[in-house]
C-alpha cells in the first residue's frame, strides 16, 4: 500500500512538470486583509491552471476583555487565459475557479471570477494586479470582493 501512495504521488508532481510550459508560484496580499499563495502550471502560452491557499483575517472572538483575530482559509482552482501573448510585458488576464471557504465551523463553496494585469519585471519574475468577486454557489446574491497586490516567479522548462 505504501508503494502505491507514493507511486501515485511520484506521478501526481511530475506529470504537470512533462505535460506543461512552465510553472508560476506567486504570493499575493490583498483587502480584508487576506494572503493567498498560488501554484499554476503553463498548459500553453496563454492557458494556465492553478491551486491555491489563502488566508482571510476578518473574523473575531471576544475573550474576556480581548479580542482575537480569527482567520479563514480558502483552497482553490482556477483556470487563467492571458489575452496577449507571453512575449508582451504587459499582460491583463481573466481566471475563474471555484474555492472552497473553511472558517467559522462551517465549509462555504464559493465561485471565484478574477480580472488582472501582470507586468514582467525580468523573465523570470513579474508584479501583478487584480480584482476578484467570490459568489456562494448556493447563494448567488451573497457576494464579495477582494483587490490583490503581488509578485510571481515564473520557471520555464
């Protein structure tokens, strides 16, 4: 059995890094105040799909006469479409994704629409800027935003 998961996770690392351009780590920080981390990997010059983790400080428990921040996780994918080609310094994109939103006891599936620009700076590194609107898939009134600030590395094969 112990062969097998590791078997499995061998293939699960290494299959992205033979069927794509490039890999993409960023770390971004945005409103609320949040934190996210995102792994994408470059399936062409234009498409990339990506997992992310963040973190939301927007919750609060009062103990006694203090008050703790507490914070959310988010885990996610999305799919990225760049508009210009790799070779443009400058780069607006549109991802959508769906997120799930751990805080508070409760598990909330959210659906992620983000629209951005990413500069390169070098090669491999670039800043970027985005807007992205969360929607609760069971509730789609119920909405928010989020503006991010960041910077990436980029790895080509």
């Amino acid at each position: 059995m112990k062969k097998n998961v590791v078997l499995l996770f061998v293939v699960l690392v290494t299959l992205p890094v033979f069927s794509s351009m490039a890999i993409d780590l960023d770390a971004r920080i945005g409103t609320g105040p949040s934190a996210m981390i995102i792994a994408s990997w470059d399936i062409s010059s234009n498409l990339s799909i990506g997992a992310s983790f963040g973190a939301v400080f927007t919750g609060a428990v009062q103990t006694g006469s203090t008050t703790i921040q507490t914070p959310s996780y988010t885990v996610g994918i999305r799919a990225t479409y760049n508009f210009l080609p790799e070779t443009s310094r400058i780069r607006p994109y549109a991802a959508i994704g769906g997120t799930l939103d751990f805080g508070g006891g409760t598990v909330v599936p959210l659906l992620e629409t983000t629209l951005g620009i990413r500069t390169e700076v070098t090669p491999n590194i670039y800043l970027l800027g985005e807007a992205a609107a969360y929607f609760r898939i069971t509730d789609i009134s119920d909405w928010y935003w989020r503006a991010r600030l960041g910077i990436g590395f980029h790895f080509r094969f």
